[in-house]
C-alpha cells in the first residue's frame, strides 16, 4: 500500500513514517513516553508524552498527514522534562503512569483516557479524533477535532476573554480567533481540577465544530409572505423607499455593502463602502426584516446577530436582543430560542444603520450529551495535539499551565495604581496639565497614557513625535517623572510604506503586503495604504524593538501600549480577506498562526526591554493575547468595547475567564470606549448626562477592583475631574474608590506578587474556591478579588440594591457596614449611587496603608492590618523594591500573618526573604478586628498597635 509520510508533531522531531499495513495495535516506547499505532481508526500514530509529575501530551497524526516538520510550540517552547513514570500493557490497551495521572490509550483505537492517582477518570476522549484534508497555500493540513467527557455537568472555564456575559462554558459555543474585543486562549480549566491546552495557533472552535452560518443559507428553511427568504423593508427619515425579499440578513462586512438597495442609500462615506468613519448619516436608515423561520432539529436554537449602531431582535414577539454597538467595530450578540421541528417561529429585526453591519447567523441544536461535552475543532491543523494538565484544585491546575507556557512574571508596583489616559492628548501641555491637576487636587495617579497619533498623520510607524505638537518629547517625559508618575505611549506594530522604519523591513522580506495590494486604506485625514511587520522571525522582531529603542525608549518611556494586536490591519474583513493580509509568515501560512500574533508581537517588546533595561521590569499593555502571554511582562485589555450598560456587566466574566485562562493582569476602558451620539454630543439632555455619568461612575468602581486600574475612552474627557462635578456625590465616590485602591495598596500588591511566586490568580470565579456549588460555577456578575474579597459590580441604571450570592458556609462581612452574613444564601445588598457591593470573607487578613499620591511615595508608612474574625485566617504579606527584576533572586521581604479564631490571636511572624535595597528595618503595624457591624475606617485606625523590627509578635483581641 501507498506509504504514508506523518507529520511532525513534537518539538521539531518527526514522526516516523508508516505503513497502514503495519498497523497492528501495538506501541513502542519513545522519550518520555510511549508511540502507539492504533489498529484502526483515523489516528495512524499517537504519542503520548509525560512532563514533570504527570501533564500528558498527546499527539494523534492522522494517515492522511501532511509530510512537513512542524516547529516548536509557540505557546509551549521549552516543555518540562518528564519524571518517573512507568508504561504497563494491559488487556488491550497501554497505560503510561505518573505521579499525578495515568494516561491509558486504547491499542485498538489510539483512544485516550486520563486517570488521577486513585484511579478514578477525569477526561476521557469521546470517541477517535476526526479529520478533514484541507489545502492551504499548497500544503496539506487537516481540520482536526477532538471531544471529551460527553454528557459532563463540569464547569468549564478559561478561553481567553469572550464579551457575551458568560462565566461557565459547559453548554455554550466559542469562536477562537482574534478580535478587537475577543482574546483567543485555547485553554480551559474545569471544576473537575483539569485543564486542557489545546495546542493550536490557528481559529478554533469550543463547543459545536459546526461553524455557524447565515439564518437561510443554511438547513433553517425561511419564508416571508409566502416567498422565500425574508421580507426586508428599508426607511429614509421614517418613509419606506425599497421593499425586497432577501434569502439572508447579511451585511456582515466591507465587501457586502455593495447589496445595499441603491434607493435606500444615505448621504454618508461609511454607507458605501468606507471604514471608521463616525458614520453621521444626513438622513435616518432604518431596515426590518421578517421572517418565518421553520427548524428541521427540536430543541434550543443557538443565533448570533453580527451587528453594529441600534438593533432589536424579536422572537414570536418576545425582545430577545436590544443593543448598540458602534459602527466600525461591530460583534456577536448570542441568543436563543426553543423550537420544534417543522413548527414555524417568526423573527423580526430592527436596526438602524446609520452606515454600519449587520448578519444573522444560526447553529442547530446538538443532543445533550454533544452539548454538555468538552470539544475542540480547529480548522488549520497538522494533527490533533494537546496538553492535559492535572491538578489538586484549580489554581493547581493553572499553575501547571504556567509550567508549561511560563510564568506570570511580575509587573512594576507603580502598574497597580490609577492610570488615566485619553483618546487621545494631543499635545505636551495637555498631558502635564493633566498630570498636575491631579496633583494639585490630592486625587492618586501613578501613570498616564499617550495614545496614538502623535506623530505626523503621514508618517505612521516612523516612531517620531509631531514637533509642532510635541517639540521636546524627551523633556515631557521627564517633567512626568518629576511629578512622580510613569509615561505609558502606544506603538502599533503598523507602518506606512513612505517611512524608513517601514522601507527596512520590506528589504528584508519582513513587511506583510496582503493589505498594501488589497489597496486598503486607513481612517486618518484622506487614507492611508498601511500594514504590519512580521513578528514571526527572530530578526524582525529585532528590527520592531531597535526602531522602538532608538526613537522612543531612549526618551525614558516607561511602559508599552501594544495597540492593534490582532493584528487588526483593517476593520470589518472577512476572515479569508484579513488571512490574505496577514501573511505568510516567517513561520508559514497565516492561517496555521492566525491567532498567534499578539505573542509574538509581546515578545519583541519583552526581550528587547530586558536586552536594554535588564533590571527594570517591562510592561506591556496588549489588546490582544494568546496562550503564554503572562511570560512576557505583559497585561491584555478588553478591547474598543462599548459605553453600555450591557458592556459592563459582559466585562466581569471576561475578565475572570481571562485570569482563569492563566493571563492575571487584565483591564479595560473605565466608562467604555465608545460613546452613543446622545452622551458624545456637546449638549446632551440632562436625563442622558444623568444616566452617562452614574455609567461611568458604577464602571469606575468595578475599576478599582479590577488587576488593574485604568480610566480611558472617546469624548467626553475621562479625567476624574472632567467627568464629575466638583463638589458632586459623584466626584466624591470616584475619589474614595481611587483612595482605597491605594489604601488597599499592600494587599494588593502581595496578591499581585503571588501570582509569580505562587502562581496565584487576582481576579477569581468563584468556581475556584467553591467548585462543588453549582449555583456559583454560573454567575456571571461577582467575582473574588484576591481571597478576600467578593466584589458584585452594579450593571444596571438607577439599581439602589442588587442580589449577591455568597457562597459557602462561613461568615461574610459588608466592606462598608461590617455587616455579617452567613454564606450559602443570596442577600439583598445595599447598593447605593455612591458605593458598590463589597464583602470581605470571615477569616481574611486585609493588610492596608494610608491614601498617597503615589504607590511608593511613602515605603515605611505604617499599616493597618483588618482581621476579619470568625473564622481561621493567613496571609503573607510580600514587599519588595517594586521596579527591579531582583525578586527573581529572592530579593524581597514577606511578613507572614496568621489569625487563631479561638483564642483571638492574630501572630506577625518573622520576617522572611531576603531582604531588598531600601527596605524599612522597622514597620508601624496596627491591627483592626473586625465584627458584625464594626467595619475598618477610612482613617486606619486600630485597636492595637506595634513596632514590628522582623521578629515574632503576638496580638491579642481585646475581650
């Protein structure tokens, strides 16, 4: 028979090739593991590999694979060396045994099933993997897919950071592929204490493998009127000008304006064609599409509406969807909707417009076991390749994923202050002036950003500053510096071809040139052709980091803004049309790494900053992130995301499944990027200011409870002064929340600390800590903060109270009352306009400081350390010098705390570590005890007080 070349899959060693007669079941012991060669089924070699005390790599080739050597992992580039493990046959079937996990393989099949050390299954392969031959630029791939666990009841969490308000992913489809406001991790972590690394850098689906497609393109049968398709009638100002049947709703994307009815065109660039633009159409578009939609599957329908500026959806009369998006950044809005086969159900759509996008999109229903299972499908692949990782709890599980794609370094303790920042300054004066007001005003500030354009509008990518705007780039950075606060500028990695920066990279090959034969233009002043370097090579990112190095980082910025990271090169493509833009990479096709990009692009800014400043620690905010990003300094935001009420509440669970997906550093825009015309205008009706400012006030006290904290946006100005009024209750919360971020500061800083030496989370799902609580594994809108606080945002207008589940058996305390609550139960909590529900857990020890003007402005400040009794409790309280890469060298100071409940003893223990350049010899320490209806106070008062020198000192609760 033919002989069949399999692909490599590990580490850039091939795979022997095989003959499919010899396919007789059997296995061969390789390094650091066992080769099966199933005796049947799609698979012709699996390889299964230990690392460390028990993750497990499997690798299933398939007999039709491509004959290529693969390279290493980008997301795991240096895998952990396995430990002992044995390999035993058995019955059929092949188990090689670790520590922590048994992985048993099916001879017959190359079936996988993973054991824990009791021997009890935890993940279990449903079935033989699946492929599908694909061409992509002449090489043959294959898209592969794999499902585990059918019919699970497991939370599953991770997958990056997804905008659709969903916490458990048990039951829910997931698009990976990279997005303005959509980061793609391909890991998940479930309450069954695993996780799995689905090692591939191209789109993946989790969930159905189906994609979804155009609601009557496909088996969805729709009818209006008794005609096929739908019945689409198009407004101007109010007055019908095209009525027309439509097979599907699809205006999806730049290349499908060109269906817009020629009558029903408004006066706006956007509506024809264009890109970014505001959008303001002389006169009103409104279109409605009916529909009577007739599904050949009973069950639960799944819908997407892709769209932009004002939509409603209904179903059988019911308003399923009511949203706003802005127009050059559309996305998904999920839906569903029960259905019978061959039952007819209507759906009506109205939208305005106003130049934007617009699709419908459908998925039938799976059986329930299909729905409730764990499955990945990636449509570029060379073979179905991942990583299971054991764990004794979910924080175990994601420091096993850490071991794998590298730790979470530790960013700066300055990046855990208040940031403010602005779309955007426009010149030298505006940033020092704003730097100032917040010093003169006494409200906290440890970093401010400078965003895009300032350079010349024609010179993008050179990496100079606009002289008219900015004549002494150098010495407004250092008057920054001189107010004590940190500079933070954005550099995209785009280029225009006229600059020098641009022109060494195209010499050399380096220089993407889909976008510029595309003829793509950009938003600024008349358009631009532009596109962006290739991370992908080692001498490119070289090249990326030296332009950077040379123009800016010699100025003394501090920090990095890695906008665009996508790479978004030009909005509202096609998935086909941005792959044509994005590559080839140096690597290969740009399908095989479509969502890699962000990674690489973060790795040039972190090894060319250690290379230049080896002591100082690198921080890089990226809009975009993938699997390893937490070892390269850098932190993800959730991207250009609406100012909507809708928006905010979605930000909590992307938030906690970007920290479950092992990236801990995570933001967003304070407020919303994007503003309706109704709150951008300059003369806004007081109901709508009234509503805009108690948005961004609710969203500005979510901030100070996020990783990091960090106010930016469109006009209105984003300052805390701009916003609210002086003298306001509004201005008055904003302030105290940005004080206690800074009281809060040494507790925060620990669990930020954490995170690098106990490979710890700072925003956490409940799910972590209660796994076995099926009602906390699904809410969406709380989180912890650290262990110790439960933190239940406000996400809707004029809400004075909301619902909080506490979860557990013990006892919880309202931060601001002292109130005590026993767990397991849902409270009504006060939630006035100035303050959000926050509850600190019996047992926590919150150690705190007093307000400054500046994270390290007073480093032997005394501290306040509230216990909250009622429970046993510790903490470790971590210190360090704050910029320098030392606590890599155990340069650092730990106060360990520990609390008996019994006795009331609260015991600082001996210092630890081993010290760091200007550390206080001796500390101020005051203990608060906190109890029902006796919270901390805002000045830091204690009930005791001591001056700890670093050795051993007991407290005792009075009474």
């Amino acid at each position: 028979m033919k002989k069949l070349m399999i692909a490599a899959l590990l580490t850039g060693s091939a795979i022997a090739t095989a003959h499919a007669a010899d396919r007789k079941g059997g296995f061969t012991k390789i390094d650091g593991g066992i080769a099966v060669t199933p005796a049947g089924g799609p698979a012709a070699r699996v390889e299964v590999t230990v690392h460390g005390d028990g993750i497990i790599h499997v690798v299933a080739a398939p007999a039709t694979s491509v004959g290529f050597t693969k390279q290493a992992s980008l997301m795991v580039p240096q895998p952990p060396k396995a430990d002992r493990f044995t390999v035993v046959e058995t019955a059929g079937h092949v188990q090689v045994k670790a520590a922590r996990t048994t992985a048993d393989v099916d001879l017959a099949t190359g079936k996988v099933r993973f054991l824990d050390a009791s021997g009890r299954v935890v993940l279990d392969e449903a079935g033989t993997p699946a492929f599908r031959p694909t061409l992509i630029d002449g090489r043959q791939y294959v898209t592969a897919t794999q499902q585990f666990n059918r019919g699970t009841d497991e939370g599953l969490y991770g997958l990056g950071q997804h905008q659709n308000s969903q916490m458990n992913y048990n039951g829910e489809d997931v698009e990976l592929a990279q997005h303005n406001m959509d980061i793609a991790v391909p890991f998940v972590v479930s309450t069954k204490n695993y996780g799995i690394l689905w090692d591939n850098d191209g789109i993946t689906r989790f969930g159905n493998p189906k994609p979804y497609a155009l609601v009557g393109a496909d088996a969805m049968r729709v009818t209006s009127g008794g005609k096929p398709g739908w019945t689409a009638q198009y407004f101007l100002d109010g007055k019908p000008v095209v009525t027309r049947q439509e097979a599907t709703i699809n205006y999806q994307h730049i290349r499908d304006q060109v269906n817009w009815p020629e009558a029903a065109k408004a006066k706006t660039t956007a509506a024809t064609g264009g890109q970014n633009t505001a959008g303001n159409a002389v006169q009103k578009q409104t279109v409605i599409w009916t529909g009577t939609v007739t599904p050949d599957v009973t069950g639960e329908q799944k819908f997407q509406l892709y769209g932009s500026s004002y939509f409603k959806v209904f179903v059988d009369g019911r308003e399923v969807l009511n949203r706003w998006r802005q127009n050059w950044n559309p996305w998904y809005a999920n839906f569903t909707a029960p259905m019978t086969k061959g039952k007819p159900a209507t759906i009506r759509i109205e939208w305005e417009p106003n130049a934007g996008y617009i699709a419908l999109l459908h998925n039938d229903p799976l059986p329930a076991a299909d729905r409730h299972s764990v499955w990945f499908t990636s449509d570029v692949a060379r073979a179905v390749n991942y990583w299971y990782v054991p764990g004794r709890d979910m924080d175990d599980v994601i420091a096993g994923y850490r071991q794998l794609t590298g730790k979470a370094v530790m960013m700066p303790k300055w990046a855990y202050g208040f940031w403010q920042s602005r779309q955007r300054y426009d010149t030298s004066k505006e940033m020092i002036d704003v730097v100032e007001k917040y010093r003169g005003l006494g409200i906290p500030l440890d970093n401010i950003v400078l965003d895009w354009r300032y350079w010349r509008d024609d010179e993008w990518g050179s990496h100079r500053f606009d002289p008219a705007r900015f004549s002494d780039p150098k010495a407004l950075v250092s008057k920054v510096h001189d107010l004590n606060a940190h500079f933070m500028i954005s550099v995209w990695p785009k280029f225009y071809p006229t600059t020098d920066n641009y022109k060494e990279f195209a010499a050399k090959g380096l220089a993407y040139q889909g976008n510029l034969k595309m003829g793509n233009v950009d938003w600024v002043g008349p358009g631009y052709k532009n596109t962006f370097y290739d991370p992908y090579s080692a001498e490119g990112r070289s090249i990326f980091w030296r332009q950077v190095k040379d123009r800016l980082a010699t100025l003394g910025i501090d920090a990095w803004w890695a906008d665009a990271s996508e790479p978004d090169m030009h909005s509202n493509l096609s998935i086909p049309e941005r792959i044509e833009t994005m590559g080839p990479t140096a690597r290969g096709p740009a399908a095989e790494y479509f969502n890699s990009y962000p990674l690489m692009n973060a790795t040039a800014f972190y090894d060319g900053w250690r290379g230049y400043k080896p002591d100082v620690r690198p921080f890089i905010l990226t809009r975009s992130g993938f699997g390893g990003l937490q070892r390269t300094g850098a932190a993800i935001w959730s991207g250009d995301v609406a100012s909507r009420w809708y928006d905010l509440r979605a930000q909590i669970s992307g938030g906690v499944n970007a920290s479950m997906s092992g990236i801990p550093n995570w933001t967003h825009d304070i407020g919303g990027f994007a503003l309706e015309d109704r709150y951008a205008s300059k003369t806004p009706k007081p109901a709508d200011l009234d509503e805009w400012r108690e948005l961004n006030l609710r969203w500005f006290q979510f901030g100070a409870f996020s990783p990091l904290f960090r106010s930016h946006g469109e006009a209105p100005y984003r300052e805390i002064y701009e916003i609210s009024p002086e003298g306001s209750p509004m201005r008055a919360s904003m302030v105290w929340y940005d004080q206690l971020r800074y009281r809060l500061m040494p507790y925060i800083y620990t669990v930020a600390a954490d995170t690098w030496h106990k490979d710890g989370s700072i925003m956490r799902g409940l799910a972590m800590d209660w796994p076995n609580d099926v009602r906390a594994r699904d809410i969406a809108d709380e989180y912890l903060f650290g262990d110790a606080f439960l933190v239940a945002p406000v996400t809707e207008y004029k809400a004075r109270t909301r619902q909080v589940y506490l979860p557990g058996t013990g006892m919880w305390y309202d931060f601001g009352t002292g109130n005590a609550y026993r767990g397991g139960q849902s409270v009504t909590a006060t939630a006035p306009f100035e303050r959000m529900p926050l509850f600190v857990r019996a047992g926590a020890i919150v150690p705190m400081g007093p307000v400054m003007q500046y994270t390290d402005q007073h480093p032997d400040a005394p501290l306040t350390v509230a216990v909250y009794t009622g429970a046993d409790g510790r903490f470790s309280l971590y210190e360090d010098d704050g910029t320098s890469e030392q606590y890599r060298r155990d340069a650092f100071a730990r106060i360990p705390m520990r609390y008996d409940d019994a006795t009331g003893t609260l015991t600082l223990g001996a210092r630890e570590g081993k010290g760091y350049d200007k550390m206080p010899a001796t500390r101020t320490i005051r203990v608060r005890w906190v109890s029902a209806g006796r919270p901390v106070t805002d000045d830091g008062a204690g009930d005791a007080e001591v001056t700890y020198t670093g050795a051993e000192v007991n407290l005792r609760r009075p009474g």
